[in-house]
C-alpha cells in the first residue's frame, strides 16, 4: 500500500518540478502545493478504494463458505452487503 501512495507522491513531484517552472498562472510554489495536495487525496482515495474492495471481498468470501457448507448466511452479514453495495436494505435507498 505505501509503495503505491511513495510512488504517486514521487512522479507528482517529479512532474511538478518540470511543468511548474513553464506553466503560466499561479506560482511554481502554489502549483507545486497544488499538486502534491491532489496526490494527497489521489493516495487516500486509493486506500479506501483498497479497504472497501478487502470488505467485500472478506463478506463474499463468507458467503460463499456458507454457500457450499449449505448453511444460511447471517442476515447481518447480508444486510451489511446491501449496505455496501446499496441494494435494497441500504439507507441509501
């Protein structure tokens, strides 16, 4: 996970030291702040992205164990699913 995030911060401030200095508008402090701001958020999004796909992945995997032992699944557990998903026992619906 922190290779993935050293790397974006990397290339973001690899490529802001080489567009920064030609780019008109704002100064090269305040695009090299601007940028190394939006690998922040590139970086977070991506380690939500990677908890959220675990989440799933951990649930489904339960869900298919219940499956082929042919046990019921816990309603929480597949509350939880629509919850994440937003199927049809989410708030979101």
């Amino acid at each position: 996970m922190h290779e993935v995030s050293g790397r974006i911060e990397r290339v973001t401030r690899a490529l802001a030291a080489v567009l920064a200095p030609t780019a008109p508008g704002p100064s090269q402090a305040q695009r090299i702040a601007a940028l190394e701001a939006r690998a922040g958020r590139l970086v977070e999004r991506t380690r939500l992205a990677r908890e959220l796909h675990d989440s799933v992945g951990h649930v489904l995997g339960l869900l298919r164990e219940a499956e082929r032992t042919d046990r019921p699944a816990p309603q929480r557990m597949l509350r939880d699913v629509d919850r994440v998903v937003g199927g049809p026992g989410s708030a979101s619906s």
